[in-house]
C-alpha cells in the first residue's frame, strides 16, 4: 500500500518531534552557538561525523542501482565527504587514521542494519544528518570568531548544512512524488530517524564529555578540554 494520508516529511517531523528538541538542548549546538566548544573536541566530533556520513555513503552506494530514492541520497554524500576531509586536514587530522567512539560504532551498525533490512529507511537517516543536519547551520560564525577562521576549511561541512538540508529534502520529495516508499517502509524510515537522533546525542555524549561552561558576557573560550581525543591532536 502506497503512503497517501500524511507526507513522510510530516510524519518524521511530528514523530521524531520529542528526539528533536532533545537533540536541540543537547550541550552541543549551545557550545557551537556561543562559539564556546573547544578547538580539539570539535574535530573529534567532525571526525566521527567524517565516519557517520562514510558509513551512509558506501551502503547507500551498494544500493543505489537498485532504488531510486538511495540513490538520491548518494548525490550529494561524496561532497559531504569532501568537505569533512577539508576540514579535518585544516585541524591535522587525518580522516583515515579516525577511531570511532563506541556510539558511533553503534551507529554505524545501525546504518548497516538498516541498509540491509530496509535501504528506503536510509531516508530516516539522511533526515537526521542532513534535513536537520543535528543543528549544521548553527553557531558558524561564532565558532569562526572563537577560532579566528576565515569562511573555508575548518567550517565547509557547517556552512554546507542548508545545502544538504535542500538535498535531504529533495530525496523526500523525491519518494513522495513518485510514489516510491510503502506504509510499512514509512514506519522503518521514522524508526530509523528516531534511533539516529537517539544513537548521535549518545555519542556527542562520549566525544564532548567536557564542554566548557559559558563564561559571563557569553565570551568563548579555546580550552582544549579534557579527555584524551578520537582524532589526533588538532591545532
């Protein structure tokens, strides 16, 4: 049976509404909006991002042939992929030497599952990283001052995020449209953005255990934090 009574873009908004604002209270975006997050801990977390993304790449692009709507999703991984490897280069980081976090590990074996029991569910992770992006176009020019980057490396995949916000949602449209996506798939793919909003607050979790507290006056500060990083030591 085709999806007909509510858009899959309603649905996930409406049903992943409770992870959402979880996920916009987390101590993550406030950090980045008050450009207080400490310079290594936010390439630990483009790191495991760089993971994440490589993860949704390489099963989307095994199905790709098979679905259009996987397909769409493949569009734009490889430009995300670029622009992370830009970033972490920028902070000395190399992407493929990066150790993911247990969450992350999670996961990853979330997306896998997901891509092997139900690949048009990849839509529900792709809403999670990219239609809300976990909050991408916030708190950029904050962090640039913080930091004291000019618009470029260091900050391609945050300054992309309204971007890849059109592309996610293209990939939605795209499913509705053509009448691509069941009402049993449209359960999974919600299920699959709620464990996605679940499993990435679990790991902004354990990469940012430490995040330092706003100053008075909101000044930001370049504490390099506390706990040992996931990334190599950024500069």
């Amino acid at each position: 049976m085709i999806v007909t009574e509510r858009s899959i873009s309603r649905r996930l908004k409406q049903e992943t509404r409770i992870q959402h604002e979880r996920a916009e209270r987390h101590r993550l975006p406030q950090a980045l909006r008050d450009g207080r997050l400490p310079r290594r801990l936010y390439a630990d977390w483009l790191a495991q991002r760089f993971l994440i993304h490589r993860a949704l790449a390489r099963e989307a692009a095994t199905l790709a042939d098979r679905n259009p709507v996987v397909r769409r999703i493949v569009e734009h991984q490889h430009d995300v992929l670029a622009k992370l490897r830009a970033d972490l280069t920028f902070f000395n980081v190399d992407p493929d030497t990066v150790r993911p976090a247990s969450a992350g590990t999670k996961l990853i074996a979330s997306i896998e599952h997901t891509a092997r029991f139900s690949p048009v569910a990849l839509l529900g992770v792709c809403y999670v990283l990219h239609v809300t992006g976990d909050r991408p176009c916030s708190g950029v020019q904050q962090l640039r001052r913080a930091y004291g980057l000019e618009p470029g490396p260091g900050t391609l995949y945050l300054d992309s995020g309204c971007r890849y916000y059109r592309a996610g949602g293209c990939a939605l449209k795209l499913a509705e449209d053509a009448d691509l996506v069941s009402r049993l798939e449209t359960h999974t793919l919600v299920a699959a953005a709620r464990t996605t909003y679940i499993l990435s607050a679990e790991l902004e979790d354990e990469v940012l255990p430490h995040v330092v507290p706003k100053r008075s006056g909101g000044a930001a500060t370049h504490s390099e934090g506390a706990t040992p990083s996931m990334a190599g030591q950024a500069t």
